[in-house]
C-alpha cells in the first residue's frame, strides 16, 4: 500500500508537473485540423522584430519571447476570412494562484474600450437621438463643457470628441487602486478630488488637428448617459456588446462578482503584480472595458462584415464608413485608427491599462485580424505577436520587417560611444559585452537591454524598437549627446 501511494503520489505530481508546463506555453479550448495547428506553429515560431540585420535574421519562439520581456500571460485570436481562425491562450492569468490563461480569461483593454465606446454613440446618431457635428453642450445635462478664450468661439462636436480632434486635455488616466475613493465623472471632469487626472478643459480651438485625448472620450461616456437615462455600462451592454455577441465583456466598473474567476491580475515588467490585482477606470468609456481576444474578434468581425454591407447588428454600412473615415488627418477616425501598411489598409486600436497592454488589427479587405492580449506591461511583445500573424497568414507583407545592413566599429573607436547618457532624472547606458554593443536604461517596463547595430558612424538601430538612434557630435567630432527621436540625451564624463 505504501509502494502504491508513492507511485500514486508520483504520478499526481508528473501530471502536475507537465499540466503546469502545457498551460504555461498555449491553452485553447477547440481541437483544430491539422492544417489550423500547423499554422498555430508557425505563429508561435517565428516571431521577429521591426527590422533585420542583412544576412543575419532572427526569429524567436513565443515562449523565448514571453521570457525575454517577462511576460505573464497571452492571449490571442486570429481572423482569417471573416471568421475566428483560432484562439489561444499562453502563461498565466495570476502567476501566483498558478492559473493559467485560456480563451475565456479576461484583460483591461485599455484605451480599445474608446473603439466599442465609437461604436455605442455612433449607434444613437443613427437612432436620431445625436448628431455628430452639434456642440457637444446641446446633449451635456448633468455638466456643461467650460468654454473660454482658448476655443476660440469655436464649438466642440460629438465627432471632435470621437476624432480627438477637440483640442482637448488629459491624455489617458491612472485609474484607481482597490480601497481608494472612486470619483463621480463629475470629478474626473473637473478635475476635483479624489479624480488624479486634471480638469478635462481646452487646449485650443477645435478642428485643427489631432491630438489624443481621453478627456474628450469621457465627455462622450456623460453623453451617453444624459441622452438614455441610463448607467453608460448597461447602455453599452444592451445596445453593443450583446448584439456584437462579445458576452463575457463587460463596461462595469469595477467588475461584477461573477466575473472575477475569469479576470487576469495585472503585472508590471518587473515581475509584481499590481496592487489588488488591477486599477479601477470609472472612466470606463476611454479605459474601462474587460474583455478577451474572441470577444474583442467579434467586434473587428462585425465591423469588416458592417463595411461590406453583409451585417448591422449594430451599424449599418454607412454609419460604419463614416466611423472608419478619417475625420481631419488621414489617421484617425471615430474611435479607431486608419493606418496603410504597403498597400494593406488597416482599422486598429491599441490600449494600456495599469499592468495589461492589447492591440487589435482589422484589414479592409479579405476579412483578416488578429487581437492580442496580454497582462504584462511591455507593448513589444504584441508587435512581434503580430508581425507573425501578418507573415504566416501572408497579408500582402504589410508587415515586412525592414532589412539593414549592419556597420562593423573597430574596437578602439568603440571607445568614444560607450558610456553614461542621461535625460532629466533618466540614465540611460551604452556597454560593449563579448557578443556585442548593447543599450540598457529603466523605465515604467522595467530594466531594458537591447542589442544594438550600427548602421553606420552616427547611427544605430534595434530589432526590438523603430525608433531612431542619432549621435550628436561637436565640431571636432567628439560624441556629446544621443538623440532618440526627438529626445536629447546627454553623454556624461566619468
């Protein structure tokens, strides 16, 4: 009896053991053809970043990169043809409770919550009950927007609002940690205690360019709930979400009871979880929406069937053209982003929440996308996630890493570039090491270190980031400053 009970208990724990492992490295809840998981393969296989080095490529696993950027969970679903190809989900949900994620685990989506939002003030302008280009005070009740001398006399539009073409302040918002006093939208707006953010007020006059604004979103969420008399989540749920069939979403904040087993804990880069698990977003049209990557497909699903005329659960084809028209630069739309990759027209959105990044991305034509999610501070990931996807399911190469070729330093002249630059408070280091020239600095992702290739004496570049990397010489050629898009950062003596 005692043999049986350690081979038992032997047993129980290889099963958990390699139970552990599967769920650590891809959950889904369908068994898929073989001609399905093999495309599944070669999306968690071949990862790459936004340029390669001419000669030398690198792809890397999924499971390298969730490592490498420390990631706790993952969770994806690709659209081919108008249709869920696949959904899957990888690492975990909480990494302490050891649960893991699957296709049903819920994210903060962030700032995708303004797209839904789009589509929810879209749907009462073509009810009768808004109009897109009125002022915005003809529908505000409760609040009424503070003109100044700033607008210039102009009026802000219901379409300024969902364009981010108002002039109007406050970027995104911090939400709140669990046990601290929720405000009123009322607050948040004025900017009054306990909001953190600052009064959402002009910037300058409306209608002369974008700027992203998630103040201009929250003064829709209050007009949505002055024209319907009702909570803007129970709007949202009734006339959105349920129709678009994304029914394990939700607007509530914070999240109901009955949701909780399913919500993912956020986590920093660093490896902590956030406090309580995640933050509280009473603005909850700009950054409140829990969801997952197959609900979230739906709605990508609906909007490219709504554009072809072939659905209108919510829009109809003429509503969701205007939505995904571009409204004064060529880029942003109502409540989504335009974007041309090569040929490929895209509708997408990106979100960050405290501790959870997503991207979601629709095409035009052909009916493909993907959704990633994930609860881990870093937005490279889903980037290489995604460029996968592209690559696998040959979108025209619209996502074709950039190929450069890479210029050799000799070790004495590497000399004069190594060393200490620093920005503000920020200290940012370049350091040689046996396989190579590297860049290390801290930021709220945590402790970054990237390989560098100079492409020639005063430039370099990542395979993990697109910006641009400049040195900034004096007149005699001494190196004195690196510029990094447009930030200066000074090199220090030591």
């Amino acid at each position: 009896m005692i043999i049986n009970n350690i081979i038992y208990k032997s047993v129980f724990t290889l099963l958990f053991f390699c139970t552990s492992v599967s769920f650590l490295y891809g959950q889904s809840s369908k068994n898929y053809s073989t001609e399905i998981q093999s495309k599944i393969k070669q999306v968690e296989n071949n990862l790459s970043g936004w340029v390669q080095i001419e000669n030398n490529p690198q792809m890397w696993t999924l499971e390298e990169r969730m490592k490498f950027y420390h990631a706790n969970g993952v969770s994806i679903a690709v659209i081919k043809d108008y249709k869920i190809e696949w959904a899957k989900g990888y690492g975990w949900a909480d990494s302490l409770e050891q649960k893991p994620v699957t296709t049903k685990t819920l994210f903060q989506a962030g700032s995708n919550s303004k797209s839904l939002n789009a589509v929810g003030v879209l749907k009462l302008v073509q009810d009768g009950k808004l109009n897109l280009n009125a002022d915005i005070n003809t529908y505000l009740k409760l609040w009424k927007f503070p003109y100044d001398s700033l607008s210039k006399g102009k009026k802000i539009t219901i379409a300024n609002l969902l364009s981010h073409t108002g002039g109007i302040s406050v970027h995104g918002f911090y939400g709140y940690k669990k046990g601290e006093e929720i405000p009123t939208i009322k607050q948040i707006l004025n900017g009054q205690k306990p909001a953190n953010s600052e009064a959402i007020r002009s910037m300058y006059e409306p209608s002369i360019k974008y700027e992203y604004s998630g103040g201009g979103t929250t003064i829709s969420q209050l007009i949505i709930q002055d024209v319907t008399g009702k909570p803007y989540d129970e709007f949202m749920w009734e006339h959105v979400l349920k129709p678009m069939g994304m029914t394990n979403s939700s607007y509530t904040q914070p999240p109901v009871s009955s949701k909780l087993n399913l919500l993912a804990t956020g986590y920093y880069n660093d490896g902590k979880a956030v406090k309580g698990n995640y933050h509280i977003y009473p603005e909850q049209a700009a950054a409140g929406l829990w969801t997952n990557p197959t609900d979230l497909a739906k709605y990508v699903i609906e909007t490219q069937l709504s554009l072809k005329g072939k659905s209108q659960k919510v829009l109809s084809r003429d509503m969701t053209t205007v939505r995904l028209t571009p409204y004064i630069d060529d880029k942003s739309a109502l409540g989504v982003f335009i974007i041309n990759k090569n040929g490929v027209k895209n509708f997408e959105h990106g979100g960050v929440d405290e501790g959870f990044v997503s991207q979601y991305i629709g095409t035009f034509e052909g009916g493909n996308g993907v959704v990633v999610m994930t609860n881990t501070y870093n937005t490279a990931l889903f980037d290489e996630i995604i460029r996968s996807v592209a690559l696998t399911y040959e979108w025209k190469n619209a996502y074709t890493p950039e190929i450069k070729k890479e210029y050799y330093i000799k070790d004495e002249d590497l000399k004069s570039y190594l060393g200490k630059y620093t920005s503000g408070d920020k200290n940012f280091f370049i350091t040689k090491k046996n396989n190579g020239v590297y860049f290390n600095f801290n930021d709220d992702r945590g402790n970054l270190t990237w390989k560098i290739h100079f492409i020639n004496t005063n430039n370099f570049c990542m395979i993990e980031n697109n910006s641009d990397f400049n040195f900034v010489r004096n007149i005699s050629g001494k190196i004195i400053a690196l510029k990094w898009n447009e930030e200066i950062l000074k090199k220090v003596e030591e």
